[in-house]
C-alpha cells in the first residue's frame, strides 16, 4: 500500500475502508477480512456506533497495531471543550485500544459556533498522546482559515464528498495550499450510476479494470484519499487493486469534466458511505 506524508510528518495509507453501516460481529469479520486483504486505514466514528467493533476487528487481525490508521470522528453535540476531550476518551474506551490514530471534528456545525473550541479540544488530546494525528470533516476552506487564524494549527486532513459528478477541485486546491491531505467519502458517488456510465466503462475496458477501480484510480492521481465501504471480500480486494496502472492526463480530465453543481447527493445521509 502507498502512502501520503501528512503535514505533521505522520503517514497514512492512500486508500482507507469506509465502515458506516458495518456492526456487529458481522462487521468485525468484514473488517478483519479488509485488514487481511492489506487494507491498513480503517475510517469509523462516534456516529457509526461501531467503534467498538472496528476495536475489536484490529485487535484480532494479527497485525501490529503500529501497521494500522485508525479514524474516529467527535459528533456536533460534543463541540464544547470539556464534552469532547470526554468523548475523544470514550472513543479511546471503545475500540479497547490505548490510541486513536487520526481524530477528525465531523461536522463544523457553524451555526452552533463552537467548533473551534472543538479543535482546541483535539489539539490538547494529541500533545496527552490519546490522538496521532487530527483533521477536519466538512468543513470549507473559511472554516479552516478560522481555525488556523485562532489557534495556529492547521488539520492533517479534511474529509469532504467527493465523486466524478462532484469533483470538489476548488476544495481539493485549497486543502493542496495548507498542506492539507482531501480524503473522500463517498468515492464512487451512485454506484449504479457509475457502473452504467459510458465514460467510466470504457476508461475501465481500456485498462482492463472495473469502473470502481477506474474512479479510486482517478482520486489517486488528484491526490485524494478515498476510503470506499464495502464488507464484501471480492470487492474489498478489487477496491485496493489500483497501483498497477496510471490513467492518462486525458482520463482524467474526462472524469474531472462529468462534475456539475448538483451533483452533491442531496438526499443521502452525508453520514454515509455507499456500498459497492
């Protein structure tokens, strides 16, 4: 697996497993699956409700736990100060690891207004050694400017939706300039759509490829982190199968040309990640 050097020097894989919607002890043995098919980044959060099984799915993988990332997300009702240095510990508490490798603020909540008393939050937590590395979910490049102007530092990533039909370049070059890493929920956007799309299916003949390696591949080269969900093996191994082949500038400037104002999915939980 390659790696991206984020800006605290820390390394983290180029591509990640989503879990949303992965529980029990069904999930822990899809995890497990991922971890063996040489996924090393694992994406949960407070809001999944399945901390604890991602937990237990890296404590029975065989893998040293140094090997693997860790992401786990603190949830809008926690943005005052005190109520997320106690959530990031039960987030701590629940997976039964002593760590969590990369803690992101879920939502910036700007109405609310306390997100960066929430950032100071997860600053304080990575100096007592209970986070690694910390970064933003959703947030937009002023909420990001304010953070830095406030407190002077800046987040490691910033998890945004981003698929062909919503490329989100403007936010890709603004994280670029921060030296931020752009991770990608939601990589494929509609699946079905993606596996029907003229466009993507050729690129994917071309190269001999599926269209869902064709687009991982596609976030790769514009220096994005996708982190696809899926508990599936096959697909799992398929989805982390994209360093073997490059698209040429010309793919990638036709994948780039199918985003469009709308293409956010509006009725999708923004929470969730889609299973392909």
């Amino acid at each position: 697996m390659e790696n991206y050097i984020l800006n605290d020097g820390f390394a983290i894989p180029k591509v990640g497993l989503g879990t949303y919607g992965l529980r029990g002890e069904l999930g822990v043995r899809q995890i497990e699956t991922a971890i063996q098919s040489g996924y090393r980044l694992i994406d949960s959060a407070y809001n999944y409700e399945n901390e604890g099984i991602v937990g237990k799915a890296i404590r029975n993988s065989g893998v040293s736990r140094d090997q693997i990332t860790l992401t786990s997300k603190l949830p809008g009702r926690y943005h005052e100060y005190d109520k997320a240095m106690i959530a990031i510990q039960e987030s701590i508490a629940r997976t039964g690891l002593d760590y969590i490798d990369l803690y992101l603020i879920h939502w910036p909540n700007p109405k609310e207004d306390k997100y960066v008393e929430a950032w100071q939050a997860l600053i304080d937590a990575q100096k007592l050694g209970l986070i690694r590395s910390i970064g933003t979910s959703n947030f937009l490049p002023e909420h990001i400017d304010r953070l830095e102007k406030e407190t002077g530092i800046l987040p490691a990533v910033n998890q945004v939706e981003t698929h062909p039909n919503f490329n989100q370049e403007a936010q890709r070059e603004y994280d670029a300039s921060k030296g931020i890493i752009t991770e990608a929920w939601s990589p494929i956007g509609r699946a079905a759509d993606m596996m029907s799309n003229d466009l993507i299916t050729d690129i994917a003949q071309t190269h001999n490829k599926t269209a869902y390696q064709v687009i991982l591949r596609w976030h790769i080269q514009r220096g994005f982190l996708p982190i696809p969900k899926s508990g599936n093996y096959q697909r799992q191994r398929q989805n982390i199968d994209i360093f073997d082949f490059n698209l040429s500038e010309g793919e990638v400037a036709k994948i780039n040309s199918m985003s469009h104002e709308d293409g956010r999915q509006k009725d999708q939980n923004p929470a969730e990640y889609q299973e392909f």
